[in-house]
C-alpha cells in the first residue's frame, strides 16, 4: 500500500509579523497536486497542523478547504489526521463528525486510561493504523505502543501492514532549526517534548511516520522503518535544508520503500551575509545593493564584537522599503557562533519570537531549576487558552 506522510503544516505561522497565509496555501496546493498525481491509499498528517491552539478563521478555512480539495482530487485515498503539542486536541476533535463523512479521521485527545479501540483503525484490506495525538507524559497509558501492537496482531489475521503515526521527539533525531534544552544534563528536550527511543515504540510495526521535527530524516536503528516527513516548507532560517512530504510503499514484513516529493517554499530565507557574519557597515552595504525584485525574507548576520548602531534596525527597513525583500531581524553572532546552532542558554529576539508560550516557560523553569511537570503544564495551557478568548 501508499501512503503520503506528512505533517507540521503550522497553518497561521508568521515571521517577523510577515503573515505566510499566500505561502501556505502554495503549500498545500502542492501538497493536493502530489496527491492527485501519487492517488495513495492512505494520507497521514502527523500533528502540529496549526501553528497555535487558538487558529485564525482563514487558517481554518485553509484546513476545510484542503481536505475538501484532498477529497476530490484522490476520491478512494483515507485520511488520518493527529493533533501535535502546536494544536488544541478539543478544537481539532470539533471537526469530528463532519470529517468522517469525508472520510478523515481526525484524533485530538489522549485520556490515562483511554482504550486502545480510542487509537486503533483498521483499513479493510489496506492497513492497521495505531494513531496517537501528541500527549503529556501522566496522560499517557503505561506502555501504550507495545499494547496497540499487540492488540493489532491479534486482530491482524490477514497479514496487513501495521503503522504508527505519532508527534513527538526520538532519540537520536537531527533537529536542526529546533531549540534543544537538556535540564540538568538529562533527556534532551527538542521543541518543548521530551525525547524517547525507537524501543519505547516496541516491534511489530511496519512503518512508524512521525511529525514534531522539520528535518526531513529516516531514523538510523529503525531499518528504515521510521520516519519524519518534516514540514513541507521551512518554519525559519535555521531550516537549512530541503522540505516536502514523504511517499511510503509499505508491505507486511518488509523493510518501506520511501522517497520524498519535494516541495519548493514561494518565499525562500536567506542570510547576508552568506556565511560568517560581518561589521555593520559592511552588511548594511551589501543590503543596499541587494537585487530590488528578490522576494525573500531577510536576516542580517552581524558580528557582536562592537556595539551595534541603535539606529541599524531603522536602517534596514529603509533599505528594505523599496525592496520585494523583508527584512526580518539584525542577528548578532558573538565569536564563532554558528547561525544554525541552537543555544543552550539564553535566547536571540529570533528565537524568541518563534516560540509557543509553554515553550517558553519551560525553558524559563529548566534554566532555574524549577518544577515544571505535567500538570502544570496542563494549568499553564489552560490559562493561556483562556487568555486568547478574553
């Protein structure tokens, strides 16, 4: 059987304020014509399928309209959607209904002691789905995977091929363009979710498609049975590397055949300069001779070394303004830094800007040795939930 695995579409993401609503509908044109094109058996859409838990109406809109576009354009393919730790499981399980006369299954919420039919979908003579939504730790089932698995075998009398769809972090991933924090020399922690291992999945599966990580990658150790489709344009400038969806053959028993379709971003990031950063002058001069008609999003690499103008930002607006290029930040690099490189401690205005609020504040609690577990993490949700309807 085929299958699209994809994922991490962060509808509604911004950058710098610049809304990406024309990129993002690019985006998931392409996403339909490779549909269309493939007809797989099965689309699974591994989470973070808005950029926040309270989405605008027109991302929404752009969510409706891509399934109904799905549904046309590949008529007998199933759809399977999860929610990542980006979503709100209740808002997504709001288009339940509706959506399974699409034929879209869409699964939010993980309960402690939730059953296993709450994640298992059978395809007649296609596959075995075990699909489960981004959760908190206490909110998990104690080996939940392993228990999935063998339910499916024991029901699996056909000899179907059995995959997982899952959002989280696993060990050993390349994460470049991700913050990784590691509390206290622990279990690296990559986008707010904690990592766990291939093992933790336990054996029996034939294709596990994950989402949570950009990079598009199949995880060393998994026989290539494990894969991250990674988003299908770049969330950001430290996203140095191709993007697009990922096309699975899967048969019981055999190592997947995979390939990725890769998808070009309408608007591309780019550096100046280039490669090491450079004085201020020096790259306010080559913003000035920047080409006019290059429609790109811009972030200046200066060196740290002086202290920067604090009219420089003002500057390279003015440059910009008669520019199809939009400028997005002066970044200053002390040293040797490497651009691409995630901080352990502290936090450009870049990084800033592109993190969740509970991102935030687990950082704030890691770095000062605070307790910050699961069920705070469910209060702090909460709030800010609350704090987007007032």
């Amino acid at each position: 059987m085929k299958i699209l695995h994809t994922g991490d579409w962060h509808l509604g993401h911004t950058i710098y304020d610049y809304e990406r609503d024309r990129e993002q509908a690019e985006m998931l044109e392409s996403v339909v014509e490779i549909a269309g094109r493939e007809q797989p058996d099965l689309m699974l859409i591994c989470g973070d399928i808005f950029d926040t838990s309270q989405p605008s109406a027109q991302s929404q809109r752009l969510w409706a309209d891509t399934l109904v576009a799905l549904r046309k354009t590949a008529p007998d393919m199933d759809i399977v959607a999860i929610a990542g730790n980006h979503d709100s499981p209740s808002r997504l399980e709001a288009y339940h209904a509706p959506l399974k006369q699409l034929g879209v299954v869409i699964l939010g919420r993980i309960g402690r002691n939730s059953p296993p039919d709450d994640f298992i979908l059978e395809y007649p003579g296609k596959c075995f789905v075990a699909a489960v939504p981004y959760s908190y730790t206490r909110n998990t089932p104690e080996n939940l995977y392993a228990g999935l698995l063998e339910e499916i075998d024991s029901r699996n009398t056909d000899g179907l091929p059995v995959v997982i769809a899952a959002h989280t972090t696993v060990i050993g991933s390349l994460y470049e363009g991700h913050r990784c924090d590691r509390p206290d020399g622990g279990m690296e922690i990559i986008g707010g979710i904690e990592s766990m291992s291939l093992a933790d999945f336990g054996r029996g599966y034939d294709y596990l498609a994950l989402g949570h990580i950009h990079r598009p990658q199949t995880l060393a150790g998994s026989d290539g049975r494990a894969r991250y489709s990674g988003s299908p344009i770049p969330m950001s400038f430290d996203e140095k590397y191709h993007h697009g969806v990922t096309i699975a053959t899967v048969e019981r028993g055999s190592v997947p055949e995979l390939r990725m379709e890769e998808i070009q971003p309408l608007i591309k990031f780019e550096d100046i300069p280039s490669g090491a950063p450079a004085s201020w002058p020096e790259v306010r001069s080559l913003l000035e001779e920047y080409p006019a008609d290059k429609d790109v999003y811009i972030r200046l690499n200066v060196k740290a070394d002086e202290l920067l103008s604090p009219v420089a930002t003002s500057e390279a607006a003015m440059l910009c303004k008669d520019k199809k290029a939009k400028f997005c930040v002066v970044n200053l690099i002390k040293g040797e830094t490497n651009t691409a490189a995630t901080t352990q401690r502290g936090l450009r205005v870049e990084e800033f800007r592109q993190l969740s609020p509970i991102e935030i504040a687990e950082r704030y609690a890691a770095e000062r040795g605070l307790p910050f577990d699961d069920e705070l993490k469910s209060l702090f949700n909460d709030v800010v939930d609350i704090c987007h309807k007032i």
